[in-house]
C-alpha cells in the first residue's frame, strides 16, 4: 500500500462481535490504521479495551462522551475513514440505517459517511434473516450504495442451522484488502491467470506432476482484482486457499487446461501464463493399478500441448501475453528464447536455484524480460512481485 490507509470498523450487539478482534489484529499487522466504534449493546459481547489495546486508538460508544479532544467526532470520523465495515450488523441495526434513524454513536457516524465505501455483514438467527423486513432492509441499504456481505450457513449460537452466521474474520479482510490495497487503474481490464501444476495419470493411483504450489499465480490474481480487474483463474490442483472475488477454472490435466485456455483467452486483454504445465503425460493410461514387477519399468510418453504457442499464434489484438520461466542455468538467455519463440510480449522469469526464489515459498525473485529490456526485481514477497509483473504490464500496454 501507497500509504497507510484508515478503516472504521462498527461492532453492534450479536455474538460474532469477538470474530472483530481478530479483524482489527489482523489489519493493524498489514499496516491499516483502525478505530472502532460500538454500540452499547456491543459492549455486552466484547470489551472495548480489547480493540483500544489492538488498535491504540480509543473505542467510541457514548454520542456525548466528554473525554475526548473537542471535535463533532461522528463527523470526524466519517471524513477519516477510507472504508467503514459494520460488523456484525443487526437487524436492529440495519433497519435503522435503512432508514436514516440516527440515534447513537455508531448510528450518526455511518450515516455522515457519505463518501467512503460501506460494507455491512448481517449476523443474525436464521429466522430474523429470513424476515421479510430484514430482507426489505438490506436491499435498501444495496440501493443506497451499501455492500452486503451474504452471511454463511452452519450451526448458530442460537443452536439453530441455517443463513446468518458472520464469515471469518478472514473472508472480512478480503473484502477490506480489495476496496484498499491499491489504485484501481486495471479497472475494465479482464485478465486471465493460470497457477498450479498439472496431474498427469498413470493409472488410477499414480500420476505425474511438479512442485508448483500455485501462491505465484493466485497473488497475481488477488492483486490484479484488487486493481480493479475482472479475473479469471484457470487452476490446476493446489492446496491453498482460493482467492475472492475471481471466476475460477478448476482443471487437473494439461489437456484440460489448454481448452479452458482457449476458451477463456478470447475475452481477455492480459493472459499471465503462471501454471507449470507438464510438457509431457503418459502415452497410455492404465485402467487399472500398474503392479510392481521384478522387471525394469518403462513408461512411454507423449507431448502436451503448448498453450503458450497457441496464444501466440491465435491472439486477438490488443492482447497482451506474459509467459513465465523458470530455469535452473542461463535463465535471461532461455527465457529470451521463449519470448521469442512463443511470440509473447513478456517473460516472467526466475531461477530455482536461487534461494528463496523457487516453488511452494511465499518469496520470489524474478526477472522482467521484454523484447525492449531487462527489469531486474529483488527478493520481495509474491504479492510484491505480482503487482510489480502488473505494473510492468501497463508500462508496455500504455507505451
């Protein structure tokens, strides 16, 4: 983030009120400045010394609190803040501002909030949820311009199942890092990534595959909608969490990522070659487990297709292609070759030997190869590198 930004976060009488600490913590350690306001029943649920202690900013309740610095500090507090989150909003607490009633801390300082974005997380018994009124409410505040956060289903505190349990703390955060981390300038964009490996079978137990974990690939998607892009990633089988807010293209083969390939690239404006596709699969699957002998294995392959070559060859124009390249011995030299040879506009490129820089970790160091020039990057996190691939990306679409 370019600079420190603010969130005011709202805390209203439900259970899920202790899901905010973790919230709060969660965004004053990614460099957020935070204040919490509550409302009286709020304070029922969670104490407001917990948020005083993790954010260091005093947690406002009381409208005519006296021992603060002079200042109509509702409006203060609304031209302050980049983004305001209610959560875990109440039905009472939703029907009041559906309906512009004011009458309390929290209440006044949301409705003075009339130019940052508002998002509102409805935690509640299924059955209050459920309510027609409750339901009339949300679409006003959606009206107004307010985000509504659909609530999970599970087990409720009230021992019920069903819709208004609160998402994590987590899914939270998500919404907060989308609308915050970073200029919109990918807005009306759609990028297509690729991340993952690929499984190839040998039969219905073994299978060929890498080490790509799919972290380079998801940050590039994260980061490229949090820029305001409309994301697709096709993905093949990883272990980590699914970015938000992303079209998602499960696939295991190389096979089947080439067609969800072909058929999502027609729409895209930047495609960010990220998966490590296996360049070759077994000619012959067996149907059945292969059993281990005293003779010698051999197993004969065959070539998948290069869904970098076919890019190249089918663009649409305008389209920007970026390949990725991971080499273990003249990584600018190979990488360069691919370039050309794929007919890309750009090669991410890094070598697994160096530490810190290969598959499964959360750092890379990559070299930006274009047909123009080399741009070198530091070992930096792969959100990091992600942004600075995307910013490289709209330094050549916009030469």
């Amino acid at each position: 983030m370019e600079r420190k930004k603010t969130v005011l976060l709202c805390v209203t009488g439900g259970i899920a009120a202790y899901k905010i600490a973790t919230l709060a913590s969660m965004l004053v350690k990614t460099g957020y400045d935070v204040k919490v306001v509550m409302t009286q029943n709020a304070t029922n649920f969670i104490n407001p010394l917990v948020f005083e202690t993790l954010t260091q900013h005093k947690c406002l309740i009381d409208t005519f609190d006296r021992n603060f610095e002079y200042s109509v500090e509702h409006v203060t507090l609304a031209k302050w803040a980049d983004i305001v989150m209610i959560a875990p909003a109440t039905a009472n607490v939703i029907g009041k501002l559906a309906h512009g009633i004011a009458d309390d801390m929290l209440t006044t300082t949301v409705m003075a909030c009339a130019e940052c974005k508002k998002i509102l997380a409805p935690a509640m018994n299924t059955r209050m949820y459920e309510n027609p009124v409750v339901q009339d409410n949300l679409k006003l505040l959606e009206h107004y311009g307010y985000e509504v956060i659909q609530p999970a289903s599970g087990h409720l505190a009230c021992g019920d199942n069903g819709a208004g349990k609160m998402p994590e703390a987590e899914t939270l955060y998500e919404y907060i890092y989308r609308d915050t981390a970073y200029e919109k300038d990918l807005t009306g964009k759609k990028i297509l990534v690729t991340a993952g490996p690929t499984r190839e079978a040998i039969d219905p137990v073994r299978y060929i595959t890498n080490h790509s974990s799919g972290k380079m690939g998801y940050a590039l998607a994260r980061v490229a909608v949090a820029r305001g892009a409309d994301v697709t990633l096709v993905t093949g089988p990883t272990e980590i969490k699914k970015p938000m807010f992303v079209k998602i293209v499960p696939v295991t083969t190389a096979k089947e990522m080439f067609e969800a390939v072909k058929e999502e690239a027609a729409d895209a404006d930047i495609v960010c070659k990220a998966a490590a596709v296996a360049d070759y699969r077994p000619k012959h699957i067996a149907d059945e487990k292969v059993k281990k002998s005293d003779s010698e294995m051999s197993l004969e392959l065959e070539k998948t297709d290069d869904i970098l070559k076919y890019l190249g060859e089918h663009r649409k124009d305008g389209q920007f292609l970026c390949g990725f390249s991971m080499e273990t011995e003249n990584m600018v030299e190979n990488s360069r070759k691919k370039l050309e040879k794929k007919k890309l506009d750009m090669i991410a490129a890094n070598n697994l030997k160096v530490a810190g820089a290969g598959f499964q970790g959360d750092t890379n160091q990559m070299t930006l190869i274009t047909k123009e020039d080399e741009t070198a990057l530091p070992m930096i996190s792969k959100e990091e590198t992600a942004a600075c691939i995307l910013d490289k990306i709209l330094e050549c679409m916009n030469k």
